[in-house]
C-alpha cells in the first residue's frame, strides 16, 4: 500500500515561505511583548525609586535632626553627673528645670514594604544592595531612638527629687550610662548611613514637609544647674 503526502495548494516552497511569515510574525509578536514588559518594568522600577528615594531623604534628615542634638545631650548628661556627684558628697542641689528629652522626627518605610515581590529583581544589584542596608540601618537606629526615649522619661523621674537615696543614685547613674550610650550608638549609625547614600546619590532633605518641622526646643540645651561654684 502506498501513501501520498497531499500536496499544497502551490507547491512547497511557495508553503515554506508562508510557515517562515508566520513564524517570524510569532516571533515579532513575542519580541515585541519582550519590549513592552522590559518598558513597564523600567517604568515601575523609575516610579519606585523616585518614591523610595524620597523616602530615604526623608529618614536621613529625621536622623540628622536627632544627632544635631547630640551636644545638648552631652552637656545633659554632664551635669546629670556632677548632680549625681553633688549628692554622693552630701550637698543637695535643686534643678533649674525639668531634666526633658532629645526631640526625634519618625521615620517612615511605607513605600519600601508596599514593594511587590518581583519588583526588587529589576532594580540594579548594587542599588538593590544599598536600600536594603539603608532600611536596616534606619530600623536599627529607630529601635536605639526608642530606647532612648525609655530612658530620658526614666530620668524626667528625677526632676522633682532633691536629696537622693543609694539606691536612687545607683539608679540615676545606671540611667545617665544607657542614655549617654545611646546617644553614641545613634550617632554612629548616621555616619554609618554615607556609603550607602553615596552609591544612590541620595541627600537628607524632609522636602514637602520641611515648613513643617520645627526646631529642636532651646530648653533642651539650657543649663540644668547653677554654674559649678555657685551651688
């Protein structure tokens, strides 16, 4: 028995050109829908950086308005020491007024944990690299900023006090270590923010928001205590 291929309608080169068209429209086809994904992902990858960025800025300039305070809280701690000496030696000593606290700006990370699963994959390595170590430093530095805020209400305990127990003082001093610890723990992690914000080209900034932030309050850095010999 003898079987016959049937034959097209034109003959078989004219049937391999038109397969050939019909594989190449495919494969513009699929080339094309390549170049719209490609263009959506760097349309989505643009948009989401211009957000985080704005973001990060804003972070970076929340920690910048902390550490400026920094030298307050020093002098602060300072003469929380020579007052917690003064008392060790027996002389009482009012304050001037309510010990308080370094003020902070929250930070925020709306925008980075809003990011879809597949979007981090489309954003350069060493870009992708520096904001999540950003993120971690600013998670790690908010964590520090909070116990630091447990620690100053601690101290504004003190504010009324005028003769002070042992165990007062034990825990006064306790209370000046973590908070002067602190303070140099936020500190650090801000310098610790420059590689990572060199590599984006990002600079601290609260843009829209700048009008409303205020400074930082003066009482904060005025004195505690009479001047040393005064007392």
């Amino acid at each position: 028995m003898h079987f016959h291929l049937p034959q097209p309608l034109h003959g078989w080169r004219e049937f391999a050109g038109e397969v050939g068209i019909i594989v190449l429209g495919v494969l513009i086809a699929l080339g094309a829908e390549s170049v719209v994904q490609d263009l959506h992902w760097r349309i989505d990858v643009r948009d989401f950086r211009t957000a985080v960025d704005v973001e990060l800025e804003f972070n970076l300039a929340a920690g910048e308005y902390r550490v400026r305070e920094s030298p307050c809280v020093e002098r602060r701690l300072a003469e929380l020491d020579r007052w917690s000496a003064a008392q060790r030696s027996g002389h009482s000593m009012p304050l001037l007024r309510a010990i308080g606290f370094p003020r902070r700006i929250n930070t925020d990370t709306s925008v980075w944990n809003s990011r879809g699963a597949d979007l981090p994959a489309h954003v350069p390595i060493q870009a992708r690299l520096a904001y999540s170590d950003l993120y971690d430093l600013i998670a790690n530095q908010w964590e520090l900023i909070e116990g630091e805020r447990d620690t100053w209400l601690n101290l504004n305990g003190f504010d009324h006090a005028t003769k002070l127990s042992s165990g007062d003082l034990v825990r006064l001093d306790e209370l000046i270590f973590r908070a002067r610890t602190l303070d140099r723990l936020i500190v650090g992690d801000q310098h610790d923010f420059r590689t990572d914000t060199a590599t984006l080209g990002l600079r601290p900034s609260f843009g829209r928001f700048a009008g409303d932030i205020s400074t930082p309050p003066r009482e904060f850095c005025e004195p505690l205590l009479p001047p040393a010999g005064t007392a």
